[in-house]
C-alpha cells in the first residue's frame, strides 16, 4: 500500500512514493524522509510503524507518467527515451517491522519515443504517444553464457519498417499553418508488431544473484493513428489518452484460495471520440470498440464498466473482459454444457451523468472518484473549433491564466449502484421486450449475465456480502436467456440448452416456466425442441410425471413426430401413459414407418401386458431387419442409470423368448459403437442375475457371435482368450452351460474363421479317453476347435490353459495343439509316444510334412525302435506303428544307404527286409 507522485518544484521534477501514508489520516504528523534502497539501523527504523515515510527516488531524466502494476506492486517510470523499472521489495529490519521499497532492476531504452502515458501489469508493457500505442511483454528467459549478451543488447528493430517510418526520420519539420503532417494509420498484432521500427534494448540495473532474472523483449501490438479529418477543413487536435492494463483473475471458489491466479488482461486506450479494448492472451485481438457522444476528456476501465468523462458528462458502457475471460477459465464454454454471451456482442451505454467541467476520473472498489473544474468560459472556448498545428512545439505551450482567478474545483466520490441492484433493473427492463421476441430481451439479459459473471470473477467475491445473491442472481440469468432462447426465433437457439443447465433447473421446471397449462396447441420453437431433445436422451436420473410425460408427446407429436420413438425410451419417460404413447405412433407410423417405430410399439405392447400386439409386431420384420433397428435406439435394449448399463423389460423378455435377437442385436449395437464390450459383459451379466465372477452362457453366445463378425484384432484376441478361459473353467471345473448354447461346435466351424476343423490324431486322442469327458464334449470340441485354428495368440493363451496340463486325455490334446502350434514337434511326439502311442503316427502324417519331414528318421523312427526294444511284444501298437508306416515313410523318402544307417543293429532282419526291397526296387525303378 504506497503513493506514488511525480512533483514539481522550483522548476524540478521529483519522483516520490509515500509509504504508511494512512498514519497522516490517523493523526499522526511524523514524517520521515528516506532514499531508495537505503539501508535501515533498526534503531532508526523503529520509528517507521507510527510514521509516514517519504522515499525519494532519483533518476537521470525527469519522470513523464508512472504506472504501478496491480498484480506485484511493480512501479514503471517513463521518461524521455526510455522507460525505468522498479521492483517492490518488502524489507525484513526484524520479526516484527517489515518495511516496504524499491529496487531500480531494469531500463529499457527505447529511441526516439516521448511516452505520454504508460501501463504496467504483470510484466506487460503499454506506451502511448500522441498518436502511437506500443504493447510489449517482458519474457522470462534461462539465463545462460550465450544468452547474457542477448540479453544485454535486447532486441534491434527489423530492417523493414511500416510505410511512414518515425517521426524523427523526416529531417524537414514544415511548421507551417496550410500543411499538416499525416502518417499512414498502420494496425500490427503478435508477431508482426515487430516490424513498428521501435527498437527497445534492456538494461539490467539490478545487482546480480542466483535469483536474478533475465528478460526479452516479445512485441504484443503497435497501432499508430492519424488526426480526424472532418469535412469543414479543420483539424481538431487528436491525441490518445486513458491507456489501461485490467487483470482479470481466475475465479475463487474455495475459501483457502488466498493467492490470485491471473486469467486475462486486457488493454484499454482511446481517442477523443472512440476508444479501443483489446484482449492480450495467446492472441491479440480487438474485442470492442467505443463510440462517444461527444470528445472525452478521460476513461477508466473495470471488469464490468467503462466510464468516460467529456466535457460535460459521465457515461457509463458495458465491456467484454469477463465474456473473454470466461472463456479462458473455462474450455466447456460454447459447447452443449456451458455458454457465455459473445465477445463480438455490441456494447451498450449504461447511464450518463451531467457534471459541470469533468477533468479527471479514477476507480476504487465500488466508488468513482471525479476531479471537476467550473469554468464556464473554458466549456465555452472548447466547443469552438480552432485550428491547430499537429506538433510537439504547439503542446508545450502552457496556459497563461493567473492563479488569482482559477476557478474553484470540486471533488466528488460516487458510489456505484450495486450488481445485483443494476442486474434487477436491466432484467425488469428486458421484460419490455419479452411479448415483441426481439434480440433485444436477449441482449439486455445478456449484458445482466456478464454483469453478474464480472462480479463472481471478482478477487473479493468469497469475501462478499453478496455472494449467495450473486450465485443465485447468476443462475437466474441463465434461466431468463434459456428461456429467451426456448421462445424466440433465433439463429442461436442451441444456447438454450447450455443455459438451462447452468441455471440448475429440472425438466419439470423448464416445462413449467414455457408450456401453458390445459390441452390448447401451442407453437413450439426450435430452441426449446432443441433442450428436450437433448435434455431427454441423456441418461438422467429426472422422471417426468405422467402428466408431463403426456404433454412432451404432444409437444414432439406436433413439431417433430420422427423423434417419438427416441422420446419415449428415455428413462424421463417411464411414467407416461403407454396406450396413449400407442395411439401417437400409429399416426406417424401410417406416414412414416420404420423398424425403430415397430419395435418401439412391441417396447410398449410389453409394458401395457398386450402379448398379442407384441407378437404382431415382432413378426412385421425378419430378425435380421429387427436386430438392425435395435441400431437406430439402443435405449429399447439398455439404459444407463448413473453411468451403469442396465437392461430393460424388453430385454428380460427377449433373453427369455428370443436370445438368439438379443445376442444379434447387442452384437451390431457393438459393431456400429453403441456399447462397449466391458458394458456389454455387464449388460449379459445383469440380465441373467450372474455374479461378478460368474459368466452366463448367453455372454460366452455373444462372444463367440461377435468373433464371427469382428475385424479388430485387437478385439479379437481379447475375446478368443475370454471364450478359451471359460471352456478351460468349465471343462477343470466339470460345469455344464446353466442354458443351451446358441450355436454349436459346427455351426461356429462353419460360420467363424478363428475355429478351425479338428484335425484326426486329437479325435484319435480322445476316442481313449474316459468316459466322463464326453458330457463337456460340447466345450472341449470348442477348445480344441480354437486351438486347431491359426487365429489365436498361443503364448497368450498358455496361463489360461494351464489348469488342463495335468488332465487325461484332454489335457494330452491340448499340450500336443500347443506344442505343434509353438513348433516344438519333438516334444509333442514325445507326449504322444508316452501317453497315446495310438495316435503318434496320424499326428505325424498330420503334422510332419515340407520343412519338418525329416522328423520321421531323425525322431520317430528312433524313437519308435528305442520303445519296441524295451517293451518287446508287450506293446503291438508300436510295433505296428513302426512297420504300417514309419517304416515305409522312410523308406520312400530316403536312399538305400541312408536308410541302412537308420536301422538297428540288433533288430530283426526279417522285419525291415521287405522295407529295404521295397527301397532298393524304388531306387532301380527311378
């Protein structure tokens, strides 16, 4: 809390800030005068808690204008050339004294510019001149080696330069009456504001510390202006006047957020007869313009108003910055959940006062302060035109008046109306409007709105006295513009939604406050169709009585009669009269039948107990036709009660009557992204009363449904291991399917590319198998089917199969699939020769073909001898094994003496004799 003054004394010019000024007011006349950054003894400095203290701080040039920066207390000083920085410090003398100074930390030097006016705030910079507005933005950087002379240099104008040029660069100054001299007007923004030909260098003043910072220079906006030029041939004097930097800070909505976050700023400036509001975020941009009724003399900008002061007047207007801000706080603003009036919106003036010779305004709080002059003769001179020279040599000549005959000047502080009081009297007087439907209403409620917004965005709104009215003022603003734009005919009338939402209010409460009572017909726009539409397909936990449930079908009946099949499966409608909702789609239907409608009748015929209506129905279309429509509206099949799928009657009769649709239905809502296969899982497990842990035949009949028209592999795999893991649960945990599957092993071998033909060694391997397995033949012929196929992911699917490993002859056929799958043959034959040497020779004239017919003579042959020798005749199988084929395998394939070598030494020669004949006689054949 400091002043800061610029003084002039004895033809000198002195920068001063007073700190603790308020012990003045309380009485105290002790004053003490200090340099800045002089150091205190705390003997001396004891003094300070019940003083004023006067800190002087010098500087090189004398100070033209000075600006504190609301956000850090940061001071600016601009003089001739240049622009000087001084950073607040809060000094600790001891635990209890902590004083406030300054630090001078940074110049920047800018050539050939006289600021007039200055703005500081968070590190933005705003000079103007007469006619020159230039915005900068002063950039952390990573201070490093090669970065400390950038940095000391600061930033050198582009060799290219707006048409014009400066005005130093005209060497010839023509100081004559007929000729004024005019710059082209030029608009730069962001990126291009560079090439204004302003160079700006900086200059660390500061002391250097690891906590020092680095800065660069980032141009924000240059405009320069030309003077008016009306049509009479004179040039009144134009010059820019009231530049502005505004905070707006992020909204508070907790009591432990002490600390602001800055959300926007923006930067106001203005002319005689029209001012500018630009919005400095991630873009540069114009946001409103202010036209004046008369020349101003000064302006000030707040989060919700502009005052101006002309030379009789005090004006109020509307401003955008909370609609900009609104929109950078909050990404749900213009989409279907939130809305905020536009920036683009037309501002509008508020009030005006009459005051006697307005010379300066200021703001504070919810008070305007107003420095007036009664001059009657200087209004009198001012409303004469006169010509004058466009130059610096014509303002600086000073007024001559003496000081004797001065008029008298007044001060006054005017507390602005309250928010809520001005809110109640633009909505009372929107109502003017409200029987006409004119944009009007919209925007008189509109600016309320915003009205209301600035006020929550405000950093002492927690603080307020007002804060539940302003909450409630705003919630009610949002239902007035819900109802705007439910009634009129409007291009916006989507708005509806978002601000019925945010006013907080029901269904029930929106049809209420537009739908008249009793059966007359009313007129319905599309904003308000829009809001029930929207309002109604969501998954709301609302329900509508029956009497509104009725009128809502009346409502759609009458302005949108396709969407009445959607309307009425919405949980909201689960009061309504089903005979009534009955009689409302045979009259569409006879316009415009569809299978959505047809099944939305057996949805009601179910409800209303009409089992034969239901029967009609359903045989009006081919299942597949049937299954289809459930596309065109899930919500006959599921509903979501708190993000939970859930079924609904139809589907519980359905599961009962007709599995076979629902399976179908709940795989093409799957294939078109109506539902997912987690909601799905869900979805079977709810409607068939399962457990968490439990999985119903009816889910295991949509997987293997949705396998056979799945094209994602990722889906695919993810539900050829859930089909795997559940035929393994049932076989180990010998449990029969609670119903009927729907498709049967051959059905999916000839429907589904992803179960393949069991191949002859696995039925080999089960014909001996015990008898029990044969009551689980349905899901070991599915698993062995699936592992037959090349689809599924073998190394995935391994942990799953393990509690078969250690099974009889299934978990024999398993391990073998798995091992041929994976390419370990050498270990499948091994299984097999131990545990099913019936089947070993089938598996290898099966298995054992191209690259991995060497197997025959190199394993199996081998192995087959290696057994007989220690088994002898106790094991026909394999002696027949080896002589039906192995032998003759070999002894096709292989030369004499190849073959010879293969042969045992102690075997018989009777037995491979013919084998060897039969091998030689190839050979001289060949």
């Amino acid at each position: 809390d400091y002043l800061v003054t610029i003084e002039e004394k004895s033809k000198a010019t002195f920068l001063r800030a007073y700190m603790n000024w308020r012990c003045m007011s309380a009485g105290s006349s002790r004053v003490c005068v200090r340099m800045v950054g002089h150091k205190m003894e705390e003997s001396y400095s004891e003094a300070l808690k019940e003083q004023m203290s006067v800190v002087e701080m010098p500087l090189s040039d004398p100070p033209l204008c000075i600006s504190c920066c609301p956000v850090n207390g940061d001071l600016l000083v601009g003089c001739k050339n240049k622009l000087v920085m001084f950073c607040l410090k809060y000094r600790v003398i001891n635990q209890h004294l902590t004083v406030l100074d300054f630090e001078r930390s940074l110049i920047l030097h800018i050539d050939n510019l006289i600021p007039a006016e200055v703005a500081f705030c968070a590190r933005h910079i705003a000079i103007t001149t007469e006619l020159d507005v230039l915005i900068l933005k002063l950039e952390l950087v990573q201070q490093n080696a090669d970065r400390a002379v950038q940095c000391a240099r600061g930033v050198s104008a582009p060799e290219k330069a707006v048409d014009g040029g400066s005005p130093s660069t005209h060497p010839l100054q023509l100081e004559l009456d007929e000729f004024i001299i005019c710059q082209k007007p030029v608009e730069l923004l962001g990126e291009e504001s560079k090439l204004c030909e302003i160079p700006v260098t900086l200059e660390s003043t500061e002391l250097p510390t690891e906590d020092t910072k680095h800065f660069q220079v980032q141009y924000l906006l240059f405009r320069r202006f030309a003077p008016d030029q009306p049509p009479f041939g004179f040039c009144e004097e134009t010059k820019l006047h009231s530049v502005q930097l505004l905070p707006v800070y992020q909204t508070a909505y907790e009591e432990t957020e002490s600390k602001r976050k800055l959300l926007s700023l923006f930067c106001f400036f203005s002319l005689p007869h029209v001012g500018y509001l630009y919005s400095l975020g991630k873009l540069v941009e114009l946001i409103s313009t202010y036209q004046y009724s008369e020349k101003s003399e000064q302006a000030v900008l707040t989060p919700q108003f502009l005052h101006v002061i002309t030379s009789q007047n005090l004006q109020c207007f509307t401003v955008r910055c909370s609609a900009a801000a609104a929109r950078g706080e909050d990404p749900y603003i213009d989409t279907t959940v939130k809305a905020c009036p536009p920036v683009t919106l037309d501002v509008c003036t508020l009030r005006m006062q009459l005051f006697i010779g307005p010379r300066a305004i200021c703001h504070f709080k919810n008070h305007i302060i107003l420095l007036t002059k009664a001059d009657t003769e200087d209004i009198t001179e001012r409303r004469k035109p006169t010509r004058r020279m466009l130059s610096r040599k014509a303002d600086s000549i000073k007024s001559g008046t003496n000081s004797e005959s001065e008029p008298g000047w007044n001060l006054y502080i005017i507390n602005t109306v309250s928010t809520i009081q001005l809110y109640r009297e633009m909505v009372e007087y929107s109502r003017t409007y409200e029987n006409v439907k004119t944009e009007s209403c919209i925007h008189l409620l509109s600016e309320a709105h915003l009205l209301v917004r600035a006020a929550i965005m405000d950093p002492h709104f927690l603080e307020s006295d007002e804060k539940e009215d302003l909450l409630r003022a705003f919630r009610e603003s949002c239902a007035f513009l819900g109802d705007c734009y439910s009634r009129f005919d409007t291009k916006d009338y989507h708005l509806a939604l978002p601000y019925y939402r945010m006013s907080g209010l029901s269904m029930t409460e929106v049809l209420k406050r537009l739908v008249s009572e009793g059966d007359e017909i009313q007129t319905y726009e599309r904003g308000f169709i829009f809001y029930l539409t929207h309002s109604l397909n969501e998954d709301s936990n609302e329900e509508l009585s029956k009497e509104s449930g009725n009128k809502v079908l009346q409502i759609f009946y009458l302005a949108d009669p396709v969407q009445l099949p959607d309307i009425l499966c919405s949980p909201s409608m689960r009061n309504i009269c089903p005979l009534t909702a009955v009689k409302y789609l045979q009259k569409v239907e006879k316009m415009m039948p569809s299978v959505v409608l047809t099944l939305t009748k057996a949805f009601l015929a179910l409800k209303m107990g009409d089992l034969a209506m239901y029967e009609r129905e359903m045989h009006s279309y081919k299942e597949t036709a049937l299954a289809c429509g459930f596309i065109g509206q899930p919500r006959l099949l599921q509903q979501r009660k708190e993000g939970i799928v859930t079924p609904t009657e139809f589907a519980v009769h359905l599961k009962e009557m007709q599995p076979g649709l629902l399976v179908a239905a709940t795989v093409a809502l799957h294939e078109n992204n109506k539902i997912e296969l987690e909601e799905a899982d869900t979805f079977f497990k709810m409607l068939c009363n399962s457990s968490e842990n439990t999985i119903p035949q009816l889910l295991v009949d949509f997987w293997e449904a949705l396998l056979v028209v799945s094209s994602q592999e990722k889906i695919i795999q993810e539900l050829l291991l859930r089909v795997t893991s559940q035929y393994v649960w049932r076989i180990s945990k010998k449990q029969l399917p609670e119903t009927k599957p729907l498709k049967t092993t051959e059905d999916l071998i000839n429907s589904c590319s992803h179960f393949g033909l069991i191949v002859p060694w696995v039925t080999s391997i089960m014909s001996v198998g015990c008898s029990s397995d044969k009551d689980y033949h349905e899901d070991i012929s599915r698993l062995q089917s699936l592992l037959c196929s090349e689809s599924i992911n073998i190394a995935s699917a391994l942990p799953v199969l393990e509690p078969l490993a250690e099974a009889d002859s299934v978990g024999l056929a398993v391990r073998v699939l798995c091992d041929t799958r994976l390419g370990r043959y050498e270990e499948a034959i091994d299984q097999l020769l131990r545990r099913c040497p019936d089947a070993a020779v089938l598996y290898a004239q099966h298995e054992l073909k191209g690259d991995n017919q060497a197997l025959w003579w190199n394993k199996l042959l081998p192995e087959l001898c290696k057994r007989t020798r220690l088994t002898g005749n106790d094991c026909p199988i394999l002696i027949s094994s080896l002589k039906a084929e192995t032998l003759s395998i070999v002894a096709m394939e292989l030369e004499l003496r190849d073959f010879l070598s293969l042969l045992p030494g102690d075997g018989t020669a009777a037995f491979f004799l013919p084998h060897l004949l039969h091998c030689s006689q190839r050979k001289l054949l060949t």
